[in-house]
C-alpha cells in the first residue's frame, strides 16, 4: 500500500480546514517549503497538491507551484 499526503495550500500557505469549511481554518504554515520537507523526511516520497486558490476560482498558483517542486525518488518501493 502506497500512502499519498494531502497539502492543501491556500494564499501561498498550508492549511488545514475544518470540516472543508473555508472560513475555518485549524492550521497555517507559512513556510511551504518546510512542510514539505518534513513530509519527505518522514518517508513520504511521493505528495498531493491541492492548490485551494485554483479549486475556487481565486486564482491559479500552480505554476509557482511546478517550479518550486522537488523531484521524488525513483524508488517507490519502500
């Protein structure tokens, strides 16, 4: 089984909202690169990036997204 983290981003910040609400939100990490970096360290070659902004209609980060991306390993064998 292959487990696939989930970050959700939002005005250029990892979110967490509660319930799917927009106007909750649990979490904001300003510092995307960091959660993503702990991601990787903790195993996870692989993640899921859902560009929140994109998804409503408030804007389209992805290819700021594309170009900060870091390259998983070949190995998806773990």
């Amino acid at each position: 089984m292959l487990a696939i983290p989930a970050i959700d981003l939002r005005d250029g910040a990892v979110v967490q909202l509660v319930g799917g609400a927009y106007d909750a939100e649990k979490v904001r990490e300003r510092d995307v690169g960091a959660v993503v970096e702990r991601w990787i360290g903790a195993g996870f070659p692989l993640l899921h990036i859902v560009d929140l902004d994109a998804a409503t209609g408030r804007g389209n980060r992805g290819p700021e997204l594309f170009r900060r991306r870091r390259r998983a390993p070949d190995d998806l064998s773990r």
